[in-house]
C-alpha cells in the first residue's frame, strides 16, 4: 500500500464520518408528522423516515444499531421534555452529542436517542475571557468560531467530535501541557437531571456535580446542555514532525518517554509507531512559539536519536487544528496550489476499529518495549499502530482530587492501542490481537484506561476508568440520579 493510497482512504474515512458522527441538520419542518412527544420542536427521526438510516449511524463501522427514534433537540426545553416522555413511559434511551463514542454507548437497539447536536451556540463574552458553548457543538465548528477573536479551549483533533464528550470525558489535546485538559478549562455548566429540572453548577454552585463532570465521563448524570470555558489567547504555533527509521523503536521510544513529559509546557506530543508492514515511527507536536526556539527545545530528543527526517511549520493555529484533524479545504475550480498533507490524529485508516488505552507512570523498560515490538510485527492488519499521548506539564499539575479525572500525579503519557480494518470477516482476528496487545502490556502500565478511549473489553471498567475517585463518583450518580435513568453499558453504577 503506498502512502498516497493511504491518504486517500484516510480523507475518505474523514469525510465519511462527517455524516456517521451525525452531522447532518436535523431540524424540524411543516411536513414533518405529529410529534411523538408533546410540545417538542426538534425532528423526531423513526425507521419510517428518510434520514433514519444515515442519523442511526455509528462513528464505528462494526456497529448497526436500530433505535426506534432519534429525538433532535432544537434547545433545552426539548432536553427537558425528552427526559420526561423516557421516564414516564420506561423507555431505555442514551445521549448523543457528537457520536463520537469508540464503543456505540451513544446508540442502542430498541430505545430512544437523546441527540443534542443541534446546540450548537458559541457565545464569547466582552473581554475575550470565556466562552459559553452549547453541548452540540463539534471541535471544528468551535475553533473556528473562536479564531475570530483569536483564542482557544484546548480541545482534540478529530473535527467531527463532540464537545460534550471531550469535556466531560476529560479532552487530552495538542495544547495540554500547556494549557491543560479541556475539563481543566470548565467553568460552569448546565445540565437537565433525571426529573427533568434544570440545574447549574460551578465551584459554588453544585460543586459535587461540577467536579464529577470534570473527568467522569458523559451521560452519567444527566443531559448536560451548555457549558462555560475560560479562554485562551492563541495566534501562530509550530507543528514539528520527527521520523525516524522504524528499527529504532527502542532507541527512540527510550529518547522520547525521557524527553517528553518533562519538555517546556508549551511543547505537547504524539509519538506514533506503526505495524511492521507499515514500517512508520514519528512524533508530531504543537509549540506554542516560533521555529526557532521550536527547534532548540526539540533538540534533546532529536539529538538522542538522529532522525530521518525532521520538519517545522509556523502556521496560524486553525490551520494547525485543520491538519491535525484531517479537515481538508475546499478549492476554487482550477486552482493547482498544493495542500499541506493533514497531520491526521487518532484517525481509523478503515471504517471498522477498535481502540484501547492504559496509562505509563514510570518509563517503559526494554521488555516492555520488545513487547510493543512483538506485537505490531505480527498485527494482522497494516493499519494497526501505537501513540503515546505525552502528559506532564500543566495536566499533571492539577492535583488529582481536584477534578473526577485521574490521569494525573506521576503519569507520564497514555498508550492509545489502535488497530482497523475494512471487512466483518476479519473483525475476530482483529479484536483478538488488541485485546492480546494490550493484556500483555498489563505488567508495564498502571491498569488504568482513558474513558475517551472506551473498550467493552476492559474488565473492571469502572476502577481502570475512575480509579479513586470511583467511590466518590458513585456517591454524586446516586444524589443525582437516584433511580439510575442514566444508563449504558459502562456508566457509572450507583452504590450498592
């Protein structure tokens, strides 16, 4: 397969996952038949409708679920009145913002889907200093919205995921070390309970809640609505890109996990290794700052290990946020200007994938590394990689109680196991060899998982998930939602 081939069913996943993340405008018209629930103003999709097939579908290519309706909230008296048509009529039902999740969680068979992707406002207030942002809003839309007045919330880089997801799940991105998780910049929140009553909370306000939410994962509480973000000034950053000859992993993987969680907050890092047939070991960053002093701080790790190929590119942050989320610019006909290839982040090369996660708090040694080594030479599929998400900086300066997301204290980066492909007939090999992948790693990590990165394989989902704070967490779920309305197949348990 060459890299050009590679590109292109990258692009085409891309742009596939525009509409398989539910990215379609699911508004309401005069045609459409009476309402399944009273007084609600949004389109209600049911199998009969000519959208149902393209809204049903999953982020994840292994997964056909048929809900029997998909609610399309247009604001949040439509969230309110959703939540109390399922609970007076026993209905299962899950929430959906972005359709992000690796899993399905927010599609089920049967039930009902609570879809709040039409909330999609972006407010910013006078002095540039936060943001308030509808529940529905997707990554792009919302660095886009905020790059006219040049400022951020850090964020990730899939384009097409959903804020709420990120946020509420924790939200580890290419600005992190430096301005921290995207649940670090959470202010205040509105959220639509299990009774159908509004509620807001913030460090005053509800703060059991505020601080669940903050790292314990989305649809666990309730339906939240809007959100309020502190806000970051943002102009130019650099992208760098390191390669490296891929029989150098252990090499590069020792410079890099010495080099990375320690490096300049303003410096955040992916280092990416691929199966032996793909034959691709890289690291690609953001710093915040200019080439030069780029290529100063990058120094330690390139000079650890010399590289095949280093780059730097000083770009203005959307256009970075554009390259890393595989998000490709529309042309004028009969333009011949080349486009920078996207740096494309956590994408699935095929439509069927299955990712997994664990979390590093003391440097791998070489058994662990030859254990990487093993597997991805004996990966069944071309696609199948590994990527270090570097942590340390101003995440790991959070204290761990502060917030529901646990990550923190001594942790030096994640490990995002990933493997796709294209056919079901390869879908046992396939998940066979991740779940082998990444029990085998067991001895080397923390046990812990990234809830963003969520596997229904993962035994003891809820502590890999929470960690200490699960107890805590499970205390709020029952003073919230009492009955436990807000269920899926990993969320948080009420207490026995």
């Amino acid at each position: 397969m060459t890299l050009s081939r590679r590109r292109f069913l990258k692009d085409t996943i891309a742009g596939a996952s525009l509409i398989a993340a539910g990215q379609l405008d699911l508004v309401a018209s005069a045609a459409d038949e009476p309402k399944l629930i009273p007084g609600f103003s949004g389109l209600i999709i049911t199998p009969k409708h000519a959208l149902y097939d393209q809204a049903r579908q999953n982020y994840n290519g292994r997964f056909s679920l048929k809900p029997a309706s998909i609610a399309c909230c247009e604001n949040e008296t439509d969230v309110v009145k959703a939540i109390e048509y399922v609970r007076e009529h026993k209905i299962p039902f899950v929430i959906r913002s972005g359709g992000h999740s690796y899993e399905a969680f927010s599609l089920l068979d049967d039930g009902m889907v609570i879809d709040v992707s039409n909330l999609r406002s972006v407010i910013v207030s006078a002095n540039k200093k936060t943001a308030t942002v509808g529940s529905g809003v997707r990554l792009m839309q919302l660095y886009e919205a905020l790059w006219d007045k040049r400022v951020v919330i850090p964020c990730g880089s899939c384009a097409t995921v959903g804020i709420a997801g990120v946020t509420m799940g924790g939200g580890f991105g290419l600005l992190g070390r430096r301005m921290g998780l995207t649940c670090d910049n959470l202010l205040a929140l509105k959220m639509v309970d299990a009774g159908g009553n509004i509620i807001e909370s913030n460090k005053d306000k509800n703060a059991d809640l505020y601080w669940a939410l903050r790292g314990g994962g989305g649809g666990n509480f309730g339906v939240v609505t809007q959100f309020t973000f502190r806000l970051h000034p943002i102009n130019n950053v650099t992208i760098f890109r390191i390669k490296w000859n891929w029989s150098e992993i252990v090499e590069v993987v020792k410079a890099w996990q010495d080099w990375a969680p320690a490096a300049d907050d303003r410096i955040t890092s992916i280092l990416t290794i691929t199966s032996k047939a793909a034959a691709a070991l890289k690291c690609v960053g953001v710093f915040i700052g200019g080439e030069k002093q780029a290529q100063e701080l990058i120094a330690p790790l390139t000079g650890a290990v010399k590289p095949a190929h280093v780059t730097f590119s000083t770009v203005p942050f959307i256009e970075a946020a554009k390259r890393f989320s595989a998000f490709k610019k529309t042309k004028a006909p009969g333009t011949a200007v080349a486009e920078p290839p996207p740096e494309a982040v956590h994408m699935q090369v095929h439509p069927r994938f299955k990712n997994t996660s664990d979390y590093v708090r003391k440097p791998l040694e070489e058994e662990a590394i030859r254990t990487i080594i093993d597997h991805l030479s004996q990966s069944p599929q071309e696609s199948s990689c590994v990527q270090f998400d570097g942590y340390g900086g101003a995440i790991n300066r959070v204290p761990v109680d502060e917030t529901a997301f646990c990550h923190r204290g001594d942790t030096k980066f994640c490990i995002h196991y990933q493997i796709s492909w294209a056919h079901a007939k390869d879908d046992a090999h396939s998940l066979q060899w991740i779940n082998d992948f990444r029990k085998s790693m067991q001895p080397f990590v923390s046990g812990l998982t990234y809830v963003n990165y969520c596997d229904r394989d993962v035994q003891d989902w809820a502590h890999s998930c929470y960690g200490e704070n699960l107890e805590r967490l499970m205390s709020i779920k029952k003073k919230y939602d009492p009955e436990g309305l807000f269920q899926f197949p990993q969320s948080i348990p009420l207490p026995v």
